[in-house]
C-alpha cells in the first residue's frame, strides 16, 4: 500500500436552508494520473444529493495529508 498526498480532497454540500449556513462534508480523495491524464477518486461515502466538489487540501502545520492507497 502506498502512502500519497491526494490532489483534491472531494466533498458533499448539504444545504440546510432557512438561512444557514450549507454544511460541506468531506467524503474522500482525488489523486492526478499524470501517465494518463485522468483521476482516481476514492469516496468513503455517496453523496445523497449527488453533487461533489473537489477542493485542494491544505497544509496542517506544515506537514502533509496523506492517504493510503492501494495499487
């Protein structure tokens, strides 16, 4: 299993109406293959409105997120 930074991290936006704030959920990973020029997306859940955003993660305290993935 190899250990990688994800290019975005994707997430579901739950709208909650009567004038709140929408709520955003992260639900998985998006990793760039550059041999292909195509993405893997990994979800650890489905959208129940079936709308994803892709967003790019930031740096905790100057280190890295970084997923496990499987080959």
């Amino acid at each position: 299993m190899k250990h990688r930074q994800p290019n975005f991290i994707v997430a579901t936006v739950i709208e909650l109406g009567d004038n709140q704030r929408d709520r955003w959920v992260d639900i998985g990973v998006a990793f760039h293959n550059p041999s292909s020029e195509t993405y893997t997306v990994q979800l650890d859940a489905a959208p129940m409105n079936g709308k994803l955003v892709l967003y790019r993660p930031k740096r905790w305290e100057g280190q890295e997120k970084t997923v496990d993935v499987q080959s």
